[in-house]
C-alpha cells in the first residue's frame, strides 16, 4: 500500500550544474535541444510538482523553465531511447510533454511520425506553441495524468520524460495500464525516469553526484524503486521489459505490446 514503503521518497532537485554533453548514437546539440534561442523545456526535470496550484501559476512554470537545462546526464538517457525507437513509428504520445523537448529530439531522427504532447500546465504549452509553430506533425492535448487519460486514438510509441514519478504509487500502476491499452499491438512504452534509491545512503550520494542536499528535497516528488516499476510492467502484459540505461537515481526503462494478444 502507498505510504508503507520506505522506499516512497520526495524530493527537489533545482539549480544544479551543468548538462553533461554526452550522448551514444545519436549527438544531442544546441539546437536539437532548442537551446539556441535560449528556451528550455519542461518534462525532464526531476523536481517537477504536478500540483495544478502550483503550474498554473506562469511564475513557477517560468522559473522551471529557467533551470530546466540543468540535469546532469540527462542526455544520455535522451539518447538511448532515441536508440530503441524504431524507424517505422508513425503516431507518439509524450506524457507530460511540457514544453515539448523530447518531441524536439524524437523530431530530429524520426521525421515521419505524428507526435502528441500531454500536459496541463498552461504556461508551458504557451512555450510548446512556440517550438512547434506551424509544425503540421505536432499537436497538443491539455489533460493532467493524475486523472484517467482520455480518448486519443492509438499510438505505436508512448514515452515519458521525468513526470510519472510525481504520480501517487497506485496511480503511476493504473497509468502503466493505460498506456498498455493505448499501444496499437507491437507498439512499445519507454520512461526516462527518476526512481528511488535503495538505501539512503545512495540517496544522499546521488545528492552529493549533483551538487545537492537533503535541505533542498522537495515534498512533491513521489520516488519509487525500479525493480517495482518492472514488475508492474510486466503483470501488466508488457513483453521484452527491462532498464536499459541507469544512472544512480535515473532510469529509462520500458517494454513492448505484444505483436499478437493472445
């Protein structure tokens, strides 16, 4: 049950140092990352309250904006879900969208697909509006997923970018369901994620890893640990489930819809 596990922590990560310029296949730059004309996006950041009190305020949505950048080794993780990707996607949904930056990236290697972005915060679409402005392949959807997601049709590719984790426990399973029914047959989930640590020791050395302290935590975050988000996907009926990138606390992980329901 929520609120029984240790495991269950809430966090703030804000201000920290800068990106980490890595990448494997695929060279994340300047302008990919819409970084060129001094915007930052949204739904990469761990420190990301989804309380509606709080995005639908602009200051606290441009203040995030401001510091969005800041994650180290984000771009890592971006990089490998553009790896497991495949080529022939034709219709993606971005849950938690933000001000689209995973969009921006999934734009740049699969040029072909329909992309939607889902996201409640007002202020951050006014930045979506801006990235993907006469953009016929991109189009938007105002919904909090801390509610039951609504009617879209189906999509071949599901991804997520450091939102689902301030969803309640029971909540983020109910949503991994969702998402399940969502996927045309074949049609494959992924989370670059921010999960909890196994120990508080490792917690705090995360802490330390980017620059930060427990004095910095914030209430809004909800962590759990990765082997359970697995499981989850697993009982759920998703096929070919596992982590294929980590770092401390970060985590992309996913799986597949089976080809052929049995």
């Amino acid at each position: 049950m929520e609120g029984n596990d240790p495991r269950e922590k809430k966090h703030r990560l804000c201000g920290m140092s800068a990106i980490y310029a890595g990448g494997n296949n695929y060279k994340l730059d300047a302008r990919a990352l819409g970084a060129s004309n001094g915007r930052t996006e949204a739904n990469e950041f761990m420190g990301m309250p989804r309380e509606e009190k709080l995005w639908s305020s602009p200051e606290h949505a441009r203040k995030y904006l401001a510091r969005a950048d800041a994650l180290p080794r984000r771009t890592e993780g971006e990089a490998t879900l553009l790896e497991f990707v495949p080529a022939g996607v034709t219709r993606v949904l971005d849950l938690g969208t933000g001000a689209g930056r995973l969009i921006g990236l999934m734009e740049t290697v699969r040029p072909r697909a329909e992309f939607v972005g889902l996201d409640f915060s007002p202020t951050m679409f006014e930045a979506f509006d801006k990235r993907f402005v006469g953009d016929p392949r991109v189009s938007r959807v105002a919904h909090d997923f801390a509610k039951k997601l609504p009617a879209m049709g189906w999509f071949d590719c599901v991804i997520s970018s450091f939102a689902i984790h301030h969803l309640a426990h029971e909540r983020k399973r109910s949503l991994y369901a969702e998402i399940f029914e969502l996927l045309a047959p074949g049609g494959i989930f992924y989370n670059l994620e921010h999960v909890s640590s196994p120990t508080e020791a490792l917690h705090d050395e995360f802490l330390q890893a980017i620059g930060m302290s427990r004095e910095d935590e914030d209430a809004e975050n909800i962590l759990l640990d990765l082997d359970t988000q697995l499981k989850w996907l697993r009982e759920l009926g998703f096929k070919a489930v596992d982590c294929h990138w980590k770092w401390r606390e970060l985590a992309l992980f996913g799986g597949m819809k089976p080809a052929k329901e049995s």
